[in-house]
C-alpha cells in the first residue's frame, strides 16, 4: 500500500510515493540516491544507518520514511558547505578517525549531535554517548581523537564568532 | 619532500568523511535485478525434491535458479572449490549445513525476490548430522561426501594421505628432530588441551555481488580481497578463458578474511545468464552470518621441558572444524600447524594439524589465518608451565624465544627477529614484576585474598607468524603526459590503507608530490595480477612490485632525458618531478616535458615481484615464511568476583613492523587487531543448537563498542634503524589478545580457562570450584 509523503532531507524538499513499508534508509538510498547512510545490521544496533532527524540521532533502519514528514532530515552528504567540509569533517580526516570508514557517516552525525548537546564532552562522556555506533575495523581510538578534536574546532569557531562588545 | 614514514592523510579522506566512498552496496548497473537466496533448513539432508514452476511464474521474476540447472549437459561446472570442489552453486544431492543455498531467484525488486522464495517446494529427507569435530570423527560418524572425494589438481600434497571416506578433510604434518627422544630427555611433560570457538567477521559491508553475463563475457563487481582468484576461478567455473571474465573491485566495507574466496559471484553470476540481466545479490546480517566464520579449534599440547624451564619437545595436534565446505581450511590448518611450536627454540617438535568437515557453516580465512587457535594454546600453557616450575612466565619465555639464527620448527633458520625487544616493550608497559605471576607471591594455589570483590592481575603473550609463501605480486604505471603517475593495482583497500600506502612508496621512488599520485581500483582487465589482498602481504609484497615499475618508468624516463639533454643517463638525477644534470640544476626538464617532447604519450613501467618458498608435504620442513612477523601483547585486568566480569584496564600491543609507511595507518591496524582480539577473548562465539546457529544478528553476536575500549590501549610499533624491511602488521597483534588476556584473568583469580571466550560465566564457575576444593581440603 502506497503513501504520498514530503520529505525534507539535506535542505532539499521533495513530494514522493513510498510503500507504508518503506523504511527511511530505504527512501534515503533509493529515490534520495544518498549513499551516506548504510544498513549494516537491520536491527538499530550498529548505527551505520543513523542519520539525523530534527537534530537527534535516529537509526534510520528503524523509522518508517511515512512518519518521517515535516522533519528536517539531515545526513553526512548535507553537511559540508560546498568545497570546504564541516569542523567535524575536518577532524575526522586530520585524526584518521576511520579505516573502511563504512560507520564513519553514522560516527559523524551522532558526533554532531553530541557537541550540539555537550560542547565539551569528556572522553568517558564521548564513549558513552557514541556507544551505539559501532565500528568494526576497531578504530575507536582515533575516532576518540576526531570528536574531541572536532569538540576543539567548534568550541573555537562559536568563539570567533561571539560578538565582540 | 619524503613522504614514506610520515602519516600522510589517506588519498581518499574526503570521499569517507562525506560519504561518497563507493561500496558495492552502491554499484548499479542499468535494468539490474535484485537477487535472494532460498536455504536450507537443515544441517544435514538429502534433497529429494525441488519444484520451483510456481516462483518461475510470479509477475516480477526472470530467473529462477535451482540444482536442476546445474545438469551434465550445462555449458557451466555444477560445482567449485579451491582445495576440493565441494560446493555446487546451489546444493545439488544434500545439503549440508542450516544456511545452505538451495535455490536462488532474480526478480525486479527484494520484496518480489522474498515472495518467490516463498513459493519454491523443497522436499528434505533428514539425515544424521555432526557439529563438532569429536563427533565427526567417531567410526560411525556420518559423513558429509561419502565415497572419499578426490582434491583438485595440485593439492593432492596439501591435504595428505587420508585413507578411505572420513570426514578428515587435511592432515598437515611437521616433523623436526625426534620427539620421542626429546620426552625422553625431558624432566616433565605436560598435556593440556585448549578451544576455541567459531566467531564470525561481522564486516560491517555484508557480502554483495553484481553480475552481468552478456556475449559470453562475465563482469563482476565483486565485494572481495582477491579479485585475480575470483577470475580464475569464475573462468573455470564458466569454461571461459581468463579475458572473458572481468572483476571490479570497490572499496571494501571491511574484509578481515571473509571476503576471501567464492562467496555469492557464483549464484549471481548463473541468474544474470539465465535472466540475460544484470543481478545484485546484497546479503543480510542473518545471511552474513550464514555464509563463512572463523574455525573452531581444539589443540592438544604435549610439552616436554627441563627443570630449568628449557622447552626440548612439542608434540601438537590440532582439529579445525571446517563447517560443511573445505574452502581454504586446509591451508588454515597447515599455516596454524607450521606455527604450533610457538615462537620457542624447540629441537624436537611434532605436529599433526587437521581440517575436518561438519554440518555447521562453512569455515574459511580469518584475520590470523589458523594462528589465533594456537597462540591462544601456546601462550596459555606457557604460563601454566611456568607456574608448574615456580618460574617466571616472562623468564620463562626469555629463555627459551627464538633469536636470530636459530631453527625453526620448519627447519628454517630465522633472521630479522626481535623477541627481546618485544617483550622488553610488552614487560615495560604494565611493569611487569615475578610477583604478578601469582604463584610468585606467596598466595597458596588457588587462594585468593579474602575481602576484595575486584581482583587485578597482569598477563603477557608473544606470537610470530607466517606471511604466504610463495606469493606473487605485479604492478604497473603510467607515467601521464602532465606529469602526475597513476598507479596500477590489483590490492583491495579495505580500510587498511593499501591505496595510501602504495601511493607513499610510488610517489617517493618516483620524486613526485604525493598529491600527484592516483591509485587504480582492482579491475582485472586493467590491474595486472595480485595473489590476493590477506596475509598482511601488501606493504611488502605489493609495495616492493610498485616500487619496482616507478623505478623502470624512471630508467626510461631518464633514457630519453639523456637524449634530450644530451648527456649520459648516469649525470642524471630527479627531484620533485623533475629531471636535472648532476650539478647543474638549471640543466633540467619537467616529467611532462620529457614525455611531450618525447612524443612519449606516457611511459609505462613494470614491476614483478616473487618469493619463493613452500613447506614438504611429509615433514612440515622447508621455508615457512619470506620472513616472520612477531607481536607481543601485555594486559591489566580487573576481574569483579562477584559477577565473574572482566574488565581490561589497559592494553599495550607491540609489534615488529621493520619499516613503517605511514604510521598512524599501522597504529590504526594494530588497534583494530586489539579490539578483534578482545571482542573474541571475552564475549564472541557462535553458538549453535543441533546445527542451528542462534546468534544471527547483532543484538544476539555482540562485537566491541565505544563500551568495550580499556582505559589505556597503547600500540608500540618496531621498526629497524637504517632501511629495515617492511613487515607486514595487518594481523600480528591479534594472535597474543586472547592468551594475554586469560594469563591475567589467571593472574587476578587462579582461574585457569581454557576454551574461550573467558564470559563472566566460566570465571564464577572456576571460583565456585576453587571454593569448593578449598573447603573440602579444610
């Protein structure tokens, strides 16, 4: 059974038919050609799916993309601005935080939303809040490294652009 | 500026951190259909009926694929196989494990795909089955391939003279000096047996393969680590010649050895035939733990020493559970048995190492290669000898570890070993003292301190190992018309970072900027032959190949320099892309220049590169390995009595790696090789209820999280003054993980385990033993 639904992702609005079925990595993958998110498990349990829906970190194997309307849906390709790449983005290549980077889009999205909660986490607060992403390549100690690092670069950037009285 | 030895960034970070790495999971090929394979829900049945006319029919299919397509008159073999060929594209007489492909369909969509499975009858007539390796070799077994089959061509050596029908797949043996003589030398002999379980690879890329078969060409893009094996063995599947099948090689989502033979181009490839479509099969988390594991493994150890701790015998046999396909199983029990003595000077050491069939899912290539199932033996009983003596377990090992010069248990002598050093590193890094051995402390066996819940304790492990010898690899080059270099390669980069380390090597040999460098993906009708991306091999093997076509570009490059420069080849030097006069720098040319003024197009070069080796089929003796690779691990645990939970405090790795490329890469691997290593120490196994596995997903197979870090992980990295030869390290520091870890949890509690992996479970079950012998004797 089918169901006309407007998505929102990346910024970009678009009106689509989608089986009630569908899930949104399904719709992600499929119509949004977004290769970003990945099912690695099916389950909600390895986080290679998440993608970040009005802020939060959602396993998006789990949503139905017909409940997913009128939400702002962001994922990895929305975040880098243009050329350049997001702080978060920056740190995870400057730290090496990946080895087959197959988690990586998940790592850096659920990192977003961590530094959008908690702008200096500690790394038991980083391990904590991340313990959903798995990764394994086993590369969790340089991506330790990319978020505190990324927690620096946007601690510094928000300072720079505080108004100066 | 030199770029190898310095952690450059890897050459395609930005496609990973924005998601635009192309996987095979994004692989799309025009009017594709998707693929889905129907199982068996048996471990161990004769088929007696297939009927799939109804799925044939639904709307949406276009092939349908079933045993009855693999008939004698077929222009295609029904079945294949490295060492034996065991396996039918889909099952043909019987099906051997719960899991096995029975039929396939390809149609429009997955959700088309499921419903035709659905409407496909098979008919089983159950038969007796065996799960484990004991009961597969009772007399009265029943046996998976029954007359005896015969190995393919070439491999007749390998698996050894095994008599009449058995489930023994492959006897391996190793006969140096004479062990009976050293037993009777010894002054004790001890006799310990250890397991461990099969666990699955979890990449986190499933399998998944597109096939298109048009014009009798086949082209397949491929999740796989050996792209020029899966061409041979798909031309012989599908009698063609090699430049009919093409393999297309992506980045990989993670390999770790699953993604090592055969897997789905075989299924995929016949419905893109039939369907005269292009097919992609994408395996599920349910299915990837269907499809190939690690071997579960039983070691006996037979080890005869000296009261003063010198080890004068070994005697090792070794089962490894091959599941219901041989695949690479016997050459895993031959890697693991040339390694069973350890990295010990031993005179006399007898090994027999066995793969053995049964009805559980196929086991293949793992991370390690047959190693880990016997570190974790050796390592484990050295500890347990050491306490038997009253010595310490670090002397112990001092005085009995292989240097250079010595003999090994293949007879070869070794050269390029750092046993000191590396348990020097491994000793440092928790600071080791004899009195962390807790038979060195004064506590009685067994006893432990009363008060406390939470028991700390500190164990060790070191390890060498094999890299596949023989082995082969061959590079190409081009040297463009602008200057820039592509380089190609059939390595796989699976997060490694083969491409960036490849890159290194050739942009340095060839004095060009890094950025001026671009690696081929693996596209067998361009990438010239590699034997295959395992084995820690690429940095070397690989890397040596690459560096020699940069340098026959560059003696070409130079040949028409000479002529434009008008001097001899030999007054010529390069820098940073550029040719110049020995001496006089303005006398110079660009690369580009030379080639356009050379008329040149590009300039290609090539690079071969060949090890010999290879062991005697009755003896075990002859050459092992182009050269050993060693690690040690050392760890501090903390054991809560009360719940039987280990918690590893820290974790330091050292390994030899002669000459690093990149060093954070290396760190990188050998971080990644911990946390496999305690994934499996503490918690991963496959668990199986009559054939049935029931851990098929990733709520039920847990693997390390954020969760499972210790406190304190460290990697220590060896390289060689001077220009040492790169060693690989890919696999090295996972063999000692496990063992390491148990030598603390010993260490912490007094309770020895020996079948892993070390749950909460077995520790309160050795205290509860412990206790109780403890009270009997008051």
């Amino acid at each position: 059974m089918s169901q006309r639904v407007t998505l929102r992702v990346n910024g970009e609005t678009r009106d689509l038919e989608v089986e009630v079925h569908d899930t949104l990595l399904e719709v992600l993958r499929s119509e949004f050609k977004l290769t970003g998110p990945r099912e690695g498990c099916g389950i909600g349990m390895c986080g290679a799916c998440t993608v970040l829906v009005d802020e939060k970190p959602i396993s998006s194997c789990l949503a139905l993309a017909a409940l997913a309307a009128d939400k702002d849906i962001l994922t990895v390709e929305g975040l880098a601005d243009g050329d350049g790449l997001h702080p978060i983005q920056e740190a995870f290549v400057e730290q090496m935080g990946f080895q087959c980077s197959y988690c990586t889009p998940g790592f850096i999205l659920a990192t977003k939303a961590l530094l959008a909660e908690q702008p200096s986490p500690t790394p038991d607060e980083v391990r904590d809040y991340l313990a959903g992403n798995l990764c394994r390549c086993g590369s969790y100690v340089k991506i330790l490294d990319a978020v505190l690092d990324a927690a620096a670069r946007l601690r510094g950037a928000a300072a720079v652009e505080r108004p100066r009285p | 500026m030199v770029v190898v030895g310095q952690s450059v960034p890897v050459l395609d970070a930005r496609e990973r951190v924005t998601g635009q790495v192309r996987y095979v999971l994004d692989a799309e090929r025009p009017g594709m259909l998707t693929g889905r394979i129907l199982r068996s829900p048996h471990p161990h049945a004769r088929i007696v009926r297939v009927d799939a006319s109804r799925a044939a029919a639904l709307p949406g299919v276009h092939a349908v694929l079933t045993r009855a397509d693999l008939h004698d008159q077929a222009p295609y073999n029904a079945r294949y196989g490295r060492v034996y060929r065991d396996q039918g594209i889909v099952a043909i007489d019987r099906v051997r494990f719960v899991g096995d492909p029975v039929a396939a369909v390809a149609a429009v969509d997955g959700r088309t795909a499921e419903e035709a499975l659905d409407l496909i009858d098979v008919e089983y007539e159950p038969l007796d089955a065996v799960f484990d390796v004991e009961d597969a070799l009772r007399p009265d077994a029943p046996l998976l391939y029954e007359p005896r089959l015969a190995p393919q061509p070439g491999f007749a050596a390998l698996v050894g003279d095994l008599g009449g029908a058995s489930n023994v797949c492959s006897h391996f043996k190793l006969r140096h000096g004479n062990v009976q003589q050293g037993f009777a030398q010894a002054d004790f002999v001890f006799e310990d047996t250890f397991r461990s379980p099969a666990v699955q690879h979890v990449p986190l890329e499933p399998h998944v393969t597109v096939a298109e078969f048009e014009n009798g060409q086949l082209t397949v893009w491929t999740s796989t680590q050996m792209p020029h094996a899966i061409r041979a063995q798909l031309a012989e599947l599908f009698r063609l010649p090699l430049t009919r099948v093409r393999v297309i090689v992506p980045m990989l989502g993670g390999g770790f050895g699953a993604k090592g033979s055969l897997r789905l181009e075989p299924i995929t490839s016949l419905l893109a035939l039939k369907a005269r479509r292009p097919v992609k099969i994408a395996l599920r988390r349910e299915e990837e733990f269907l499809t190939v594991t690690k071997h579960a493994a039983t070691v006996r150890l037979r080890t005869g020493v000296l009261q003063d701790g010198t080890v004068v015998a070994r005697q090792v046999t070794g089962w490894y559970n091959t599941g219901a396909y041989a695949d690479v199983g016997p050459i895993v029990a031959r890697n693991g048995g040339s390694a069973m003595g350890g990295p010990y000077r031993t005179p006399h050491v007898h090994v027999d190492s066995y793969a053995v069939w049964t009805n559980v899912v196929p086991a293949a290539a793992f991370r390690g290669f047959g190693v880990p199932q016997i570190a974790w033996a050796y390592e484990s009983q050295m500890d347990m000898i050491a306490e038997r003596l009253g010595l310490d377990p670090v002397a112990l090992r001092r005085k009995n570890i292989v240097h250079d010069g010595d003999r090994y248990a293949t007879g070869e002598e070794l050269e390029d070993i750092h046993s000191d050093a590396l348990l020097d590193r491994a000793q440092a890094a928790i600071q080791w003292r004899p009195e962390d051995a807790r038979w060195l402390r004064g506590v009685p066996s067994g006893e432990q301190a009363p008060a406390a819940s939470l028991q700390r304790g500190k164990g060790l492990a070191v390890v060498i190992k094999a890299t596949i010898t023989p082995s082969t690899s061959t590079a190409a080059v081009k040297l463009n018309e602008d200057g820039s270099l592509d380089v190609l390669t059939s390595s796989v980069e699976m997060g490694q970072g083969a491409k960036t380390v490849l890159a290194q090597l050739a942009a340095d040999a060839a004095d060009l900027p890094y950025e001026r460098v671009l690696v081929s993906e693996p596209d067998t009708a361009i990438t010239p032959y590699d034997q295959q991306t395992s084995s820690s091999r690429t940095t070397y093997s690989m890397g040596t190949a690459v560096v020699r076509a940069v340098q026959d570009a560059r003696q070409q490059l130079l040949a028409l320099a000479a002529e434009l420069l008008e001097v001899a080849a030999d007054d010529l030097v390069t820098a940073d892309g550029r040719v110049a006069v020995r001496g006089a720098p303005d006398r110079s040319l660009t690369y580009s220049e030379i080639i356009r003024r050379g008329q040149q197009g590009n300039i290609l070069g090539h690079g071969t590169f060949v090890t010999k080796g290879g062991l005697d089929p009755e003896t075990g003796q002859g050459i092992g390995s182009v050269h050993w690779h060693q690690a040690a691990a050392a760890c501090e645990v903390e054991v809560d009595t009360e719940t039987g939970k280990v918690e590893v405090l820290t974790f330091h790795s050292t390994v030899y790696a002669g000459r690093m490329v990149n060093p954070r890469l290396c760190e990188l691997q050998t971080e990644g090789s911990t946390f496999l290593g305690l994934g499996q120490a503490l918690f991963e196994e496959l668990v199986y209820d009559d054939g049935q596995l029931v851990t098929q997903n990733l709520a039920d197979y847990m693997i390390p999280s954020f969760g499972d870090v210790p406190r304190r992980v460290e990697s220590a990295i060896l390289e060689r003054d001077g220009a040492g030869e790169v060693h690989g390290i890919g696999e090295t520091s996972l063999p000692p993980v496990a063992p390491a870890v148990a030598n603390a949890v010993y260490n912490a509690t007094g309770v020895r385990i020996t079948d892993l992996p070390l749950t909460p479970e077995k520790v309160l079950r050795g205290l509860h033993a412990l206790r109780a012998a403890r009270s009997a004797g008051q």
